[in-house]
C-alpha cells in the first residue's frame, strides 16, 4: 500500500510540473492559455477538494 501510495505520489507531481510546463511553451507560442491550463487547474481542484473534504470527514469522524 505504501510503494502505491508513493508511486501515485510521484505521478501526480510529475504530471503537475509537466503541464505547468505545457502551459507555459503554449502561453509563449500562442499567447494564450490552452487545454493544458485547463487540465492543470482543474486536476489540482479537485485534489485540493478531496484533500479537504476527507480532512473534514476525518475531523468529523473523531467526535
């Protein structure tokens, strides 16, 4: 569980700094933001909303 947990760790930052990348070759060849920034932004939403709401289901499981 450990080795997945880490490798899907490492995936998902690989996939960031790629697409951060992505968007920025795109912004200077076209000068203006793609579907990778779409991508970007909304992949990083969505952890950040899962994060939060499995913290808060957590928190709420412990009263």
């Amino acid at each position: 569980m450990q080795i997945s947990l880490v490798s899907m760790k490492w995936a998902w930052f690989y996939t960031v700094i790629f697409l951060f990348v992505w968007t920025i070759v795109d912004y200077i060849n076209t000068g203006e933001m793609g579907l990778a920034f779409f991508l970007f932004i909304t992949q990083n939403l969505v952890h950040l909303g899962i994060q939060t709401y499995m913290k808060w289901k957590l928190g709420k499981d412990e009263k």
